[in-house]
C-alpha cells in the first residue's frame, strides 16, 4: 500500500462485544455478521485479567466455555484480508483494582505482557487494547500512582509487541477530571498506536434530565462539569495535552441512552426525568439505560416514537409517552465525520458494531456503519499508524 496514496485517508476502528451473540434471535450477533468491508479494525471486547497471577483470562460467559470463538474472531482475517484484529481487556463492569494493583510493581507487570504475547500469538490476535475505566479514580479501585505507573505499562507493552508487530491502543475520556487523574497524554502517545477517544456516555439518568449523550458541540444549556464535555472540545483538549490528532479516533456509540420522562408534556432536551424509575427495556439488548439502535429505529418505524433533533449538539432525539432516547443515527454520523475530516483528526471509532441495524429491519443494513464509511475513503481503509 502505498503511504502517499493514504495520506488522506482514515480509517474505521469497530468494537464488537461478544457476548452479543447471546441476544435474543434474530438480533444474537454472530461474528459472520461482522462487516469486515466497513471495518479496517475490529477489537473484541472484553477479556479480564486473573486477580492473582495478573494474567488475561476470558470472562464473557459464551467464551468461557468454548475458546475455539476466540480463533473464528480472529478468522474473519481470511474473508477480509485488509482486517487486523485486536483483543480488549477491561471494560465498565471490570475489577479496576485489578489494573491498578497489576501496574503497581515490576514483576505484575512483567507477568502480563507475556501474557498479552502468549494470548496474542495462540489465537491469532494482531494487537491488544486497553480498556481501563478509569486509572486514579479512587472509588473504583484506583490508586494516586495509576497515572504513572499506566505510563510504564504501556512502555514496557510497545517495548515487547515491536517485536512481533503487534499493535497498541486505549480507550482514553475527555473527562477533564478523569484526564488529570488518570491519563498522560503526551507519555502514552509514545507508546499506543491510537486512542480510541469516549466522546460517548456523557450524559445519562444520572443528569436528572434528558439528553444526548455523544454532543458534538457545547450546548447553551451545558453548565458546570457538562460544559466541557462535548467531542470538539474534549478532542480539542487532548491535543493541547499533547496528543497527536492523527491518534485521536473519535467515538461513535451505535446506542442510545434512554429515560423515562418525570411530565410526558416536557420532552425537549434538558426535561426533566425520573430518578425513581428507570427506562423501558427493549426487548433485545434488555437494558434500562441504553438501546441498541435497531430498538430506537425499530421504535421509530413502528411504535410511531417522535424524532426530533439537537441542531447544536448535532444528535437526534425520539420520544413517546414518557418514553425518551437520545442516539446516533445517519444524520449525526455524517455531522460527525464531517468534523472529523474538517479539522484532520486520525479516525473513527465505532461501539459497538453489533448495535447498528444489520439486519435491515428498518431499510438497509448497517446503515450507520456505512454512513461512517460514506465519506471515508469512498469505502477504502487504511492503517492508521500510517502518517
């Protein structure tokens, strides 16, 4: 490939969590439904790490009990022989302690980078991604070290994966807290390939009122610790933390976060929402706080939910009764890459694949998947360790 040709070309970092494959049919993900043409990456999330011998381990439940899914991932290269895959360890529902009590000391830390290799050569994996949420947040498990002792990990990860070719990314927030916290910018863009940047779940019930969780822009109505957490900032941020933003991939959720609303007469952005009772789940991911995008649009096409759109934030809205979802749909992901190519950052990233509409209940299939790739490259991807 010739790096010239790509000079202006990004590329499309696709998560898929594997345990979808257990949703209820027709909706059970399955690793032949991945669109490797869409994809240039595709990293499987999660794997953990052993509490004691600080080695990586599987803990998704349809894993646990057949390793051989782990070589059809890593398989899908022969479909797609542009496709490079990579493992995730870590995750939200992970024991963080673990991480902080693994970077802590030498020989922890030693333990799993040979496991990370081991793992990597036996199935086939192509590069290892770091999802820990969050180093130095003491009420997860942290530790006031964590910040630099994530530094030395990652150092001593590239040190050894350079020798097998191996590739190295994290997940890293825009959080101006969590940064400070947690993240050295500048060191760990020696040593990761890129960053896979949550520009997503910014908002949530949490708030007390409804809301967009993935904004691209600041809002009139974003006060506080919210007025700083919108991807052109938060991406603006990192670079002046010292990140270059050919490494900066920008986050896209394929899921909505989901309220119920306290007056079904006030369901605008920043109504106010119910604290006592969470959402409806939908009836495939099952989930009181998110849902998939094929149950938003599905919502939509069917049950008549009213979509409205944030012009600013530039992300759309659905609604009905006392039933509200903030989401990504084709619009605001062709907002989205339209930023990304206006002020030349590295990429996309997608979380997760497996919550687009793939199997066309809607219309076509993949929908926001290919709208990413619409203006990407006219549908050609690239490396991005490519300047």
């Amino acid at each position: 490939m010739d790096e010239d040709d790509d000079e202006d070309k990004k590329p499309v970092v696709c998560y898929y969590y594997g345990e979808a494959m257990t949703r209820p049919s027709p909706m059970n993900y399955r690793v032949s439904d991945i669109p490797g043409h869409l994809c240039n990456y595709v990293t499987l999330a999660f794997v953990t790490m052993n509490s004691e011998t600080f080695e990586i381990e599987s803990s998704m439940s349809a894993y646990l009990n057949n390793t051989g899914l782990y070589e059809e991932f890593t398989s899908i290269k022969k479909k797609y022989s542009h496709i490079k895959t990579l493992v995730s360890v870590g995750g939200w529902e992970y024991g963080h302690s673990v991480f902080s009590r693994m970077v802590s000391r030498t020989v922890s830390r030693r333990r799993f980078v040979k496991s990370a290799v081991r793992w990597m050569r036996h199935y086939g994996f192509d590069g290892l991604d770091i999802s820990w949420q969050y180093p130095g947040t003491m009420v997860r498990g942290g530790s006031h070290s964590d910040k630099e002792n994530f530094v030395l990990v990652m150092k001593e990860l590239k040190s050894e994966f350079l020798k097998y070719d191996f590739m190295l990314s994290t997940t890293i927030p825009i959080d101006p807290m969590l940064l400070k916290t947690g993240f050295n910018v500048a060191a760990l863009s020696r040593y990761v390939d890129w960053f896979n940047v949550f520009t997503h779940d910014l908002r949530g019930t949490w708030t007390g009122y409804t809301d967009v969780h993935s904004p691209l822009r600041k809002r009139c109505f974003d006060k506080g610790q919210y007025a700083a957490l919108n991807a052109e900032d938060g991406l603006n941020r990192l670079v002046k933390m010292g990140a270059p933003k050919k490494k900066l991939m920008l986050g896209i959720p394929f899921y909505g976060r989901s309220y119920t609303l306290l007056d079904p007469r006030r369901h605008a952005l920043a109504a106010p929402t119910r604290r006592d009772v969470h959402a409806v789940p939908g009836p495939y991911v099952m989930s009181d706080e998110i849902l998939a995008y094929y149950e938003v649009c599905m919502d939509i096409t069917m049950l008549s939910w009213r979509r409205e759109y944030d012009e600013i934030g530039q992300c759309p809205y659905a609604y009905r009764g006392d039933q509200w979802v903030g989401y990504e749909d084709e619009e605001s992901i062709s907002a989205k890459v339209d930023f990304v190519l206006e002020q030349d950052y590295g990429g996309v990233m997608v979380f997760n694949i497996d919550m687009d509409d793939f199997n066309g209940v809607c219309g076509v299939k993949n929908p926001l998947l290919n709208s990413v790739c619409r203006k990407f490259n006219e549908g050609r991807l690239i490396d991005p360790r490519i300047g």
